[in-house]
C-alpha cells in the first residue's frame, strides 16, 4: 500500500505550479491563495522531501530549482495529468462492444408486453455481450433486491415502486374487455347489463382472489359481474378465452400482442387505468449501461 500520510493533493499541486513559475508571488497568484499561505506550503513540502527544493536566485529576483526539484517537474507534471484525466473522464457504455448482465424484475404482463419487444429487438440494439435475464416481481422483496443489486430494473406500476426508488414512467395504460373472435355475444359494443352478465376471467398476480378492482367500479354502480376462473398471470388468459366463452378484462398493450386471435372493447363504465414505470435503485442513477437499458425501453413505446 502506497502510504501518502502527511501529503494531499492540495500540496502537490503547488508543488507543480512552485516549480513552473519559481515565484512564491506568481504561484499563489496562479492558485487563487495569498502569498504567506503558498509560503507556508512550501515550508511543509521542504520537509516532506526533505530538501529545500526551491532556493533564492542568485540575482534576488525569484527562486531557482534545487537538483531534487529539477528531477521532479516531468514525472510530477505527467502525475497531475494523469490524474486531472481520471477525475474529467466520465464512464460510457457501448452495447455493441462491453459486455453486462441486466436482470429486471416484472410481471408477466410488463414482460409480454415490453419484455418480449425488448427480446425481439436486442439483435438491433446490442452486440453478444449484453444478456438480459426477467424474474417474477414480488413487491414484497424488491426493494431489498435493488438494495442487494440482485435486480438492476424494476418494471410496474405505481403500487410496485419503493418510495427510496428513482423511477421513470414508461406509459399511461387501460383496460378493455377481451373475447375470442366468432364469440357468441357477436361484435356489437358493450353495454354495462352484457357485461355483468359474461361469465369473466380474473387476473389475480396476487393469487386466488375472485374480486379485483373491476368489481370495485361495479360495486360503486349497484353492480356485479360473474368471476368464474381465478388466474395469477396474464399470459394464460388468452388460450382461456379461446377455447371457452369466457371473457377477460386485460390491459390494452397486451390485448394488441393477441389480436390476431381476440377482440377487444371498450367497457361500458369509467374505469381507472394504470401508468408503468420502470424503477431503479438512485446509485445507478448515472450508471451509462443502465441509463442506456432504461432508454431502449422508453423507446419501445
């Protein structure tokens, strides 16, 4: 270990101007310091190298350079450069040449719909260096997982957010009611009496529920609907109502992955809708790999 007990940076850089302008005078003036706080500098410095380094010119005008000092303006000068280099330089990030594990953490719903465009589209953005990993979002952990670096992004809704966690909003979203196409009920609009009475499909990502928020907005109308299946992810809702007269109520974005095979339309009765965002922990704010992944997914919008 390099020890620099005795010495700061403050000091070796008026050393360096010391040595350039062997003028007590003109170096404080180049610092920004008054004369008696550079001489006092000096004085440290004589004793740390244990040489005078800087002795009065024979003409009493000025100082001239001591052998030991003579020896220490190259390596001295490139030292400071190097280092002014390493403070200015600021860290980059180029998918197509380095190399980073991203693992971002959402629901099946935020992964069908912008993790599997994000998937199709990686050839385009990135070189074989960049992988990407998504894991099931758990509210519960995920803010210890960001802590933890297990987890580089998180993408959910407003709920899903830890309140220490910078975020991003990536879109505004609502929902709309899904039936597979030649579906019985035909293609006309809804209105609120066809609703309540389709036998529904519920989505529950907490599990096993049967009464999610679309019954909360019926409730406030003296309404109900009929729950008759109970599923934890989006993504097997679709083959549901395919092979079924179930109906389902989905997020708009992933009704479009599945147009070819169901229909969509508009409920009949106001309905909060729901914004997500991607979250990341505030020490990666400036993080270039991550400020360019959280770039290639606001674009996917």
């Amino acid at each position: 270990m390099i020890d620099l007990r005795g010495i700061d940076l403050n000091l070796v850089v008026s050393l360096d101007a010391l040595l350039e302008e062997c003028n007590v005078t003109k170096a404080a003036a180049r610092l920004h310091l008054t004369q008696p706080a550079v001489s006092t500098q000096l004085a440290r410095l004589r004793k740390v190298f244990d040489d005078p380094l800087l002795i009065p010119a024979d003409s009493g005008r000025g100082m001239t350079p001591s052998a030991r000092a003579l020896g220490l303006i190259a390596p001295l000068h490139a030292a400071l450069s190097d280092l002014q280099t390493v403070v200015r330089q600021r860290p980059a990030f180029d998918p197509w040449q380095d190399s980073r594990r991203f693992v971002i953490a959402a629901n099946d719903n935020a992964t069908a719909v912008l993790g599997l465009r994000l998937m199709e589209q990686l050839p385009q953005l990135a070189g074989g260096g960049v992988r990407i990993a998504f894991v099931s979002a758990d509210q519960r952990q995920v803010a210890q997982q960001l802590e933890r670096s297990e987890i580089d992004l998180l993408l959910g809704s407003e709920r899903m957010v830890p309140a220490a966690m910078k975020a991003r909003k990536i879109y505004d979203e609502h929902f709309v009611m899904a039936q597979r196409k030649g579906h019985p009920r035909g293609a006309a609009a809804l209105d609120l009496d066809q609703y309540c009475g389709l036998k529904h499909v519920l989505v529950s990502t907490s599990g096993g529920s049967f009464h999610g928020f679309m019954d909360e907005h019926l409730e406030l109308l003296g309404r109900q609907r009929e729950v008759m299946l109970s599923v934890q992810n989006f993504t097997l809702v679709p083959d549901l109502l395919c092979s079924s007269d179930y109906v389902a109520t989905l997020p708009s974005r992933f009704l479009q992955r599945h147009r070819e095979r169901l229909d969509g339309f508009a409920l009949p009765f106001p309905a909060r809708g729901f914004s997500l965002f991607a979250c990341w922990h505030p020490r990666n704010h400036n993080d270039p790999a991550l400020l360019w992944l959280r770039d290639a997914i606001a674009a996917l919008t």
